[in-house]
C-alpha cells in the first residue's frame, strides 16, 4: 500500500482506522528500495524483521498499547550500532563484523515501536561530502541521479528523499546531516552537542560527533527528537538537559529575532541568496525582526575543523589494526607489516588522507602549531555564537555555497570538496543545534537548502521558525 499521509500523526491515525495495513506499508517501503537499487542508499535491508515488527506493532496500535513512535519506519547510518547486524561503516577494514549490541539512539527508537528497515550508505567512516567514499560505491540523488546526495550521510537522506522509509538518522560532524538534507530537499537536523547520547556511535571526531534525523516535515522531526534526546549514563559526554516536548511546542509564542551573518553571504551563488531572502521577506512581513550579525572568526572555521577533527580521526580510528577486531591482511611477516597491510588494504584514500594529516598536527614539534592553535581558535568562534545569540534568537545562513555537484565533479581536488562545508561547520565547533530546511530550487530544478542556527539546547526554536517556514 502507498504511503499517503503526510506526517507520523497522521499515518498513526489511518493505521488506527485500519485505513492501513502496517506491514502492507512496509511492503511497499521493500518494494521501493528494491525499485530504486539504482540510488545504492541501502547497503543492508532487514526485510524479514521489518515485515515481522510490523504485525506485532499494528497489534499493539489495534490494542492502544504503543509506543510513541508505533509504525515509524526508519533507516539507520551503517556507523550506528545494531545488535545483531552489520556495523561496516562502508569500509572493507570492516566488511564482515556484525555488531554485539545496540546504539542508544537506535534503541530508544526501538523502545518507541518504530521499525528499523535497513542499514544506510555513507561515506567510509563519516568521511566525506558526496557519499563518493564509500566500499559500496556512492549514493544517487533522488532528485537528479547525475548528482551527489551530499554526504556524510548521503544514503540516508536518499532513503528519505527517495520515499524508501519514513525518516532515518545521519550523523553530522561537520554537516553530515545539513547538507545531504540540503542537495536532497528534506529536513535535517544536527541537535547540539550532548543532547543525543552517542553510545554505539563509532566514532570519527569525538568533540564533534551528533546523531540526529532526517525527515519530510518537523511534525516528524520533533516527535523523533523527544525520543532521542536525554542524558544517558553510558556516555558521559551526553548533558543532564531538561527535554521539551517539542510536538506540543511547534509554534512560537512571539515572532523571533533573526540574526543574519555577513560573513556567511559575501560571494553567495545568487540563487542560493535569493531564495533565502525572498524567506526572510515573508518573515518581516509577520513582524520577525532581522539583524546583520558579525561573527568575525569565520574565516577561520575549515581549516580550524580540518585540523582537530583529523586529529580525533587518527586517535579514533587507530583502533583498526587487524589485531583486535575487523579485517586482518592475510600475508604479513611480522606485526609492523600487518599493521601496515591491513590498514592499506582496509582503509580507502580519503580516511588515509585524514589519519596520515591528523597524525602529522598531533606529532611532535607540530602539536602547538596546529593542534592547539587550532583549539584556542575554536573557543573565540565558539565565543563568536555566544556573544551573537545576545543579541537574536537564531540565525540565518546558507546550508551549502551550492546545490547539488555532479558525481566524480570534486573527487580529484578534495580542497575543493573540503570548501563545501564552509557553512556547516561552524556549528559543529560551537557544539549548537543547526537544521536545513529546503526553501526552494535552482534553475535546475535542484533543491536549495536553507540552515538555521540556535544557541546550546534551543532546539525547539529552530523546529518553530521551520515549521513555520514550511507550513
């Protein structure tokens, strides 16, 4: 059966009315992936538990013993953990293992009766910008299959945009989950820092790392945050922060106050600028006051970014070494060449590219140059938002400095690619909650995204000013 309700709420209600079958709408999600191999956004599909949840849960729906998100069908980033299942994070070092327990986050969404129907592609451990460094081949944008889904989280975006579940979680270190929303014209949200628990969650950076989802609507996006977010004790990092429930809070109970950075729109593609202000003009005329912000250390951000989180990298992912767990070279001589081996063979270019820089700034004679140098600027653009969010209540800024690039158009300059999240990141460093909303279409008809920024745990702002945007 096609899906044909507009936000959780209302498949919720039709199920309840049996004007939907529960496991006939999942057999039609199966229907679509396999319809839609071609966009390579899943790289493992749980058919026969999906199908098997499902009549449990429409049971429990029936009986009005449910949990929250009851007949959700969700797709899950393959560097999130699920017991049972394989955790590759789309790298050969980790091709064969298979999982011994359950991310938080996904556990949560279990607890709540949604129904995880798959594992989604991603760049090789949440590396990347185009969903082109993958070990099972990039991900295609549903919107135009010429074109990048955007990445890290490019497979699960494409699931969502592509109508092959409900919603799906993405991680976002540096806009992992804001841009592929952006090129794919969905809703993505990177919570703050610490407001989703990170347990199960394999790490790329540390200090950056969010997990956080995609959807169609902020219906869906508020109800999914309400489960997600909370401390939890298995990660200490998570924050012991009161959480809204944001379903209930979707209007703002007076017109907010909107800071626009000029630093984000100097040079800006002209469509881009355009459709971001033709949204702030509807905004004005509903008595939504706009102010220019200075934010002065932005010029620094990429390379500040670059710099620790390939640091965090190299720490991180030292871990694979053919010894403990994962793939192992089969030919060595002794313990240096299998060290050396495997992680050739296991690692694609770009994750080399990131440990082998992230080794260099961490190396001695270089660590005050770089590492630290880079830690105190990131307190000054963190001091940035800070001193802004005085002043507003969120902020306005292009997703992306483009639309969605043609497939292999950036591989050979990764400078180049690295540029891409020259607006994105930036939240990642404040450790602020940041959504993109689409807010229109270039002359190609691809989607325009648009990033609103809040300060530390106003996630329920930026739900607001979208829901409103979009209603």
């Amino acid at each position: 059966m096609a899906a044909t309700y507009s936000n959780f709420f209302s498949k919720l209600n039709k199920i309840k009315n049996r004007e939907i079958s529960l496991p006939e709408n999942v057999e039609f999600f199966l229907d679509q992936i396999n319809l839609k191999k071609n966009l390579n956004a899943f790289s493992f599909v749980f058919g026969e538990d999906a199908l098997s949840n499902a009549k449990k849960i429409e049971d429990k729906i029936l009986n009005n013993s449910h949990g929250k998100l009851a007949g959700l069908v969700v797709a899950i980033k393959d560097v999130l953990a699920v017991k049972d299942k394989p955790l590759t994070c789309s790298s050969n070092i980790l091709k064969n293992f298979t999982s011994v327990y359950t991310a938080t986050a996904v556990q949560k969404l279990i607890d709540e009766d949604a129904i995880i129907i798959g594992k989604t592609n991603c760049d090789e451990f949440a590396m990347g910008s185009s969903n082109e460094n993958s070990a099972y081949g990039p991900v295609l944008n549903p919107v135009d299959a010429t074109r990048v889904p955007g990445g890290s989280s490019g497979g699960s975006a494409a699931a969502v945009a592509g109508g092959l579940c409900d919603a799906a979680l993405g991680t976002d270190t540096g806009g992992s989950i804001r841009q592929p929303a952006a090129f794919c014209g969905i809703v993505g949200l990177k919570p703050s820092y610490g407001r989703v628990s990170r347990f199960g969650l394999t790490a790329f950076a540390s200090s950056f790392d969010s997990i956080g989802p995609f959807t169609n609507n902020i219906t869906d996006t508020a109800l999914i945050m309400e489960v997600l977010a909370g401390t939890d004790r298995k990660d200490n990092t998570s924050a012991p922060v009161p959480v809204p429930v944001y379903s209930d809070h979707l209007k703002a109970n007076a017109p907010l106050t909107i800071g626009i950075p000029k630093e984000f729109f100097i040079g800006l593609n002209k469509e881009i600028f355009d459709a971001i202000y033709r949204t702030i003009d509807r905004l004005k005329e509903k008595n939504y006051r706009v102010v220019e912000i200075d934010l002065p250390n932005t010029q620094y951000t990429i390379a500040v970014y670059y710099i620790l989180t390939m640091a965090e990298a190299s720490s991180n992912l030292s871990r694979y070494d053919g010894i403990r767990y994962g793939e192992r070279s089969a030919d060595y001589k002794d313990i240096d060449e299998l060290y050396r081996k495997t992680r050739s063979e296991g690692f694609g270019k770009e994750v080399k590219r990131r440990i082998m820089l992230g080794t260099y700034v961490l190396s001695s004679g270089y660590y005050d140059a770089y590492y630290n140098k880079a830690q105190k600027v990131r307190r000054l653009i963190k001091n940035d938002f800070s001193n802004a969010f005085k002043k507003v209540d969120v902020i306005f800024s292009p997703t992306t400095p483009y639309t969605a690039f043609k497939l292999g158009e950036k591989v050979a300059n990764p400078l180049d690619m690295y540029l891409g999240d020259i607006y994105t990141t930036s939240a990642n460093l404040a450790g602020i909650p940041a959504i993109s909303i689409p807010v229109g279409k270039d002359k190609d008809g691809l989607p325009i995204g648009l990033q609103i920024m809040a300060n530390s745990f106003n996630e329920e702002k930026l739900m607001q000013i979208s829901n409103l945007i979009l209603s």
